[in-house]
C-alpha cells in the first residue's frame, strides 16, 4: 500500500506542491499544503538555502508529527541515467529531477525549464546526462537591464508578439530581445547537439514561461506542469 506522501518543489519564485489530486502553487509563506489531512510522507526536492528549506521541513513536522521527510539526490539511476558532473551533488536537484522525469531509455532528450532561470539539459538515448546550459530568465534579464541604465526598461512583463519582430518603442524592444536570445539559445543548443549526437525527439518544456516557448521553437515540444514534481516519485519512488 503506498504511503500519502506529499511532494514540495522549493524554487526561487514559487513553491509548487501535489498531494495525490490535490496541487497548488504559491509564496514560500502560502498555508495551502499545510492545510491537507492524511500527510505521512513528505517528498522535498529545493534549491533554496539549507536555512530555509530546513524552515519548510519544520513546518511539515508541526502540521503532521511524525512524518517522514525525504530529500532526493543526483544518484545514477537502474534505467542507466548517468548525471554528467564529476561532482553530481553540485548539479541542481530541479535540473536531475526534471530529467529523471523527461528521460526515456532509448530516447535523446532535451529538457528545458524556462522560469527564474533557463536550464537546456541534454541526455543521450543511452541515458548519459552530456551537461547543459544555464541563463537568466527573462525577469531576470528585464531587472538586470532596469537596473544598470537610465532609459532601457520594460515594464510590461507580457508585452511581446508572437513573431518577435524588430520592437517600434523601448519596451517592445526590450522584451522581445529577451525572448529572442532564448529561443536563439535553445536553437543553436539543439544544433550544436544534433551535429554530433544525432536527432532528439521531442522538446520537454517546463516553467512558467515555457508555455510561449513551445510555439517558438519551431519543432515538436511536450510542455509538463512540474517535472520536478514528477521527478520526485521516479528518483524517491
């Protein structure tokens, strides 16, 4: 009989949690999933500081004593997934979950999560994690360029059209500058890739902006919810 495990996505912006048909998403300080009854499980994949994810592990303790609170780790998995750091501890635990989710045996895959960061990850059809790529998001990169000029700025977090054209005022240029650099990366990731290791399948998007993404790419892509969430019951099963 399986135990009612409850399954935490910590991330930067959000935090993202499942309880068998129940799901939501909020601040790191949101009540919602304490709030289930029945929790004998807790599942806890974060990239938040060991403080803070220690103050999520405290929480679940006094909302359910006595739980039991796993945390995974990048381990090679019995499907043959190899994580590419010499170091796999360094290697971000919402990166391994999202492709212990994506990764088929005998399937290439890219996995990309599109949120505070982009992280484009490969693995071949064999299950050898070959590394990735690591970029700041688009708010990330709206902030960065607010804060370092005067007059080059948007303020409109969706302004943007679908074909990413040359912008006609500073905030249409400014996010569809972002947006381009994105998908330029993941396109130019995909070849370089491709020019040695042969074709991958399809595209697996997650995050918040993958959504816009998956009509940019201009090749087959799956979008996913929360693949560290999906993650979490093939690496902790």
């Amino acid at each position: 009989m399986s135990v009612p495990t409850l399954d935490c996505d910590l991330g930067n912006s959000r935090v993202k949690w499942r309880f068998g048909r129940h799901s939501g998403a909020g601040q790191f300080d949101d009540k919602d999933c304490f709030r289930q009854i029945g929790v004998a499980r807790v599942r806890i994949a974060s990239v938040l500081s060991a403080d803070r994810t220690h103050l999520w592990a405290r929480r679940c303790e006094q909302a359910w004593p006595g739980v039991a609170i796993d945390y995974p780790k990048v381990l090679p998995l019995a499907n043959g997934l190899v994580p590419a750091y010499r170091q796999p501890e360094r290697l971000g635990i919402d990166r391994w979950l999202g492709i212990a989710a994506a990764f088929r045996p005998g399937e290439a895959c890219c996995v990309i999560s599109a949120g505070t960061a982009l992280t484009i990850d490969f693995v071949t059809r064999t299950g050898e994690h070959l590394g990735g790529y690591i970029a700041p998001g688009i708010e990330l990169g709206r902030k960065a360029l607010g804060e370092s000029t005067d007059r080059v700025r948007s303020t409109a977090k969706s302004l943007f059209e679908a074909q990413l054209g040359p912008g006609r005022d500073t905030q249409t240029c400014v996010e569809h500058a972002l947006r381009l650099g994105h998908v330029g990366l993941i396109k130019e990731a995909l070849y370089r890739y491709e020019s040695r290791h042969g074709p991958v399948g399809i595209v697996h998007l997650t995050g918040g902006n993958a959504p816009w993404l998956s009509g940019l790419l201009e090749r087959p892509t799956q979008l996913h919810e929360n693949l560290v969430l999906d993650g979490l019951t093939i690496v902790l099963p």
